[in-house]
C-alpha cells in the first residue's frame, strides 16, 4: 500500500547529505529501492511460515486424535483472527499518520475544469508551471541565437559584446543534462500532450494551470470575438500593408533633411521585418463565476510591435519617479504605512 500511494515508511527514509532537489531526489530514490528490498523480505518470510504451518500440521496429524486436532485447529484459527485485526488496525492507524504527514499536493495550482480526470503524477507536473522546462537540458543552438539577438542591441563598445558571448558560451559548456520529471509524470505529460480534447492555459491571476474541455474554451473565445462593439470582422489580412506603412513612416524619420529624428540604430530596433498577424487568446479568470475569459491579443512580432516596444521604453523614463504612479504591490503597502482612514473613506486605483 506504501508503494503504490508513493509513500515512504520511516524506516525507508534516507537523508540526503547534500541539500539539494537532485539530492533530495535521489535520497527519495534510495527510499523507494529500500522499501521494494522489504516487501521482497517480508514475501519470502511469508512463503517461508507457509511452509512451516503445513509441516506442523502434518506432524500434528501423527500425534493426534482427529478430534483433539480440530479443536486446536480452531483455537488457532481464532488467536489468528484477533492478531490479524488487532494488526492491520495498528497499521492503519500508522497509514494515515504517514499520509497526513506527507505534503499536501499542490491543488491551488492546478484547477480542472474539464471532464479529463487528471492523476496525482499528472496534476504534480501541471503544477510546475508551463513555463517549466521539461527538456531535461538546454537546447544550446535556440539559446545561443537568442542570445546573439540581444547581443546585437546592446548599445555598448564591440570588445563588450565579445566578453558576453565568451561568456555565455562558457555557461553552456559547463550544465549537464538530467532527470527533471519522474517516469509517471513523463508518462502523464505523454497522454496530455496527445488528449485534444482539452485546452491547457495558465490562469489570468495566481499563475495557476488550468484544464478546460477544448469545446468550452473555444465556444467562450469566439462569444467574445462575437461583440460586434469591440470587434470587427475583416476581409482581408492587413499586416504586410500595415508593415509597409510603418517601414515607410519610419525610413522617412531617418531620412528627412536636416532633421534626422531618429538615428540609423533607432531605425533598425523599430523596424518591424518579417511580420505576423497578431494572435488572439484567453486567459481563464478562475476567481469569478462561470470562469469567463480574459481577452488578451498578443502583438509579439506584429508590425507595430519593435516600435511600440522602443516607446514603451522612452517613456517609461518620464513616469519612473512619479509620486503618483505604483511600482508594484510592495511599493503601495510602503506608501500607506501610517496612513490613517476615516469611516467611509474609499480607496481607488486608477489604470492608465
């Protein structure tokens, strides 16, 4: 019962000497073979009384007279019975301890709303996140494109540039790959990868993963692209006209006479390039009723997106010291330290 409800008895505990999740993870490992060397054991006894229980009974029939024999029979049979329940209440009892000291999993990470049942190994690996990485490594070639990308907008001397590429180069070099999922969260991710029946999203608020049924997902999406106030249908796909548009406005700002508003580098970080259409997407709010979406349209490499991006940055400069602008949630409790309310007083935030 211990092995197959993925709990490991006192006795089969190992503490790891390094404290570490790879040494956690291999002490529990350890646990798990000691644990499967005792059941072996406690087989083979077993086996081993059987034999010893049929040749006492052959011995007795030698000695007694049928009628002696049966009622010792019986006598044993009852001793038996009061061992047997007064030890599986003992072991229980010791059951439900070890079950009620084990950590609880993590559910309020993972909400199913779909009508896929998900097993503890399934809900373990939603629970990390879907920005996990399940690759067990790195995948060296994407990280290095990546990385010279960004290399390449560093404002900064050549020799700079050099130093961060050497650098990376030599963090690569030096990770090693390993076991991060367990063989039933391998096989659970397998099956939720393969069911397309179900939709999973991370939550709009908590970070949170949920499961949806794929048909109430899109029927929730496409009731609000039906909003004809907020949404327009189109005949054709404007993005390379758009694109064009913005390359056009764009080369005309580093080319005007005598009034070069924007750099040669400021052109080529707001320059769109190759463009897509931006993607349309919703985000469960799991913390209101009938879970509605939260429509969120992701513009990353759309035609206005390198610029919107280079702005964003511009201005960010002009409110950064603003007193009435919040940084985040700790910097809101800073500010109302020692702030007194009178009754009636309503606290309101506005979002620009």
């Amino acid at each position: 019962m211990c092995r197959n409800r993925n709990i490991l008895p006192i006795f089969a505990k190992v503490r790891p000497t390094v404290n570490t999740k790879k040494g956690k993870e291999e002490a529990d490992t350890c646990g798990c073979r000691f644990l499967k060397c005792a059941i072996n054991h406690h087989h083979s006894r077993i086996h081993r009384f059987n034999s010893d229980i049929i040749a006492c009974r052959e011995f007795c029939k030698t000695r007694l007279h049928p009628t002696d024999l049966n009622a010792l029979h019986e006598k044993i049979k009852s001793l038996s019975k009061a061992k047997t329940e007064t030890k599986r209440t003992l072991l229980d009892s010791k059951l439900q301890r070890l079950e009620d000291s084990r950590p609880p999993t993590p559910s309020r990470w993972v909400f199913n709303l779909s009508d896929r049942h998900l097993f503890p190994e399934g809900r373990q690996v939603l629970s990390k996140g879907l920005n996990f990485n399940v690759q067990a490594g790195v995948n060296r070639a994407e990280f290095l494109a990546a990385a010279e990308l960004g290399i390449t907008l560093i404002d900064g001397p050549e020799d700079v540039k050099q130093a961060a590429r050497t650098n990376i180069v030599g963090a690569l070099s030096s990770t090693h790959n390993h076991q991060i999922l367990t063989t039933g969260e391998k096989k659970a991710l397998e099956g939720l990868r393969r069911d397309h029946s179900v939709a999973i999203l991370s939550s709009d608020k908590g970070r949170s993963t949920v499961v949806m049924d794929k048909a109430k997902y899109d029927q929730k999406a496409l009731s609000l692209l039906q909003d004809s106030q907020t949404y327009t249908t189109i005949l054709h796909d404007p993005t390379k006209k758009l694109q064009m548009k913005v390359e056009r406005e764009l080369k005309e700002l580093k080319e005007l006479k005598d009034k070069r508003l924007i750099t040669e580098d400021d052109w080529r970080k707001m320059r769109p390039g190759d463009s897509i259409i931006p993607k349309f997407y919703g985000l469960p709010k799991i913390h209101k009723d009938n879970i509605p979406l939260r429509p969120i349209v992701a513009f990353r490499g759309s035609p206005t997106y390198n610029l919107a991006s280079n702005l964003s940055k511009r201005l960010r400069s002009l409110v950064t010291n603003s007193p009435h602008m919040l940084l985040n949630s700790e910097d809101f409790l800073n500010r109302i330290k020692g702030v007194k309310f009178d009754q009636g007083d309503v606290m309101v935030s506005f979002d620009v």
